[in-house]
C-alpha cells in the first residue's frame, strides 16, 4: 500500500530562472522526446525504430507580479539576439527531506505575451520553451 506522506506535492516545488526564484510559478512542465527514424526489413514484418536525436520543450505558468519575462524579452525577437537562460527546478520530499533537481540549459522562450489581461481575474502568464541540453542534477 502507498503511504500518502510519501505522495509528491508540486505546492513542495521551486524554479528558478538566471539564478532568480520565482515565488510566482503556478507550475511548469519540461519534457524531452525523443526523434526515431523508422526502420524496415525484408523477411521482418516488424516496425523497427533507430533513435536519431532528442528534442526538449516546456511551459512555465506564473502568476504576473511583475514583467521578468517581458524585461528578458523585449528585445531578442526584434534583434534576433536570444538571451541566455537556464532553468532550474526543485520538488522537495518533506518526509525525507531529499529532493528531485534539474537544470535545463541552452533554454530559448518561444512566445511572449505584451499584454494579457481582463476585468476582475488575476492575471496569469504561459510561457513556452525549447531547450537543447539538461542534467538531472538529484534524485529522490
């Protein structure tokens, strides 16, 4: 049986962006896929798969307390001059105190919102990214 106390809780998280933590995040998901390259043979009527690469991409949601992406931002697209940004995300496990760390490097913000915002809701901003390396820097 599972013992709920050992249950991970994202509200026991942390990110941090440049070395900055962010008491804002409301959640985040980064992910890799891997690419395969599919791969026949006669005499087998199997799909075979050869993996060829890897791709990794995200999302960081925050509450908007202030304009920390739209300052990293606001000139990269026009200039075409990405800053540099890395990402590094804690899940803490209270019970033993030991926690699941990961730096994602190489990190570029694919979308950016210059106003998102409307009468009697709290604002909230999705920001999506790509990234082209990462190390799994602890384990629970």
């Amino acid at each position: 049986m599972v013992n709920q106390n050992r249950i991970l809780s994202g509200s026991n998280g942390n990110v941090w962006l440049n070395g900055k933590l962010l008491a804002q995040v409301k959640s985040i998901e980064a992910k890799i896929t891997g690419n395969f390259e599919e791969v026949n043979c006669v005499g087998d009527y199997a799909t075979h798969h050869v993996f060829t690469g890897w791709a990794g991409e995200g999302t960081l949601t925050m509450n908007k307390v202030d304009s920390t992406v739209l300052a990293l931002m606001k000139e990269a697209f026009k200039k075409g001059n990405m800053p540099e940004i890395k990402i590094i995300t804690q899940l803490e496990d209270k019970t033993t105190g030991k926690s699941e760390r990961a730096s994602i490097s190489n990190v570029v913000i694919t979308e950016f919102m210059l106003a998102k915002f409307e009468g009697k809701a709290v604002v909230a901003e999705e920001v999506p990214f790509k990234f082209s390396d990462y190390e799994v820097l602890e384990t629970i």
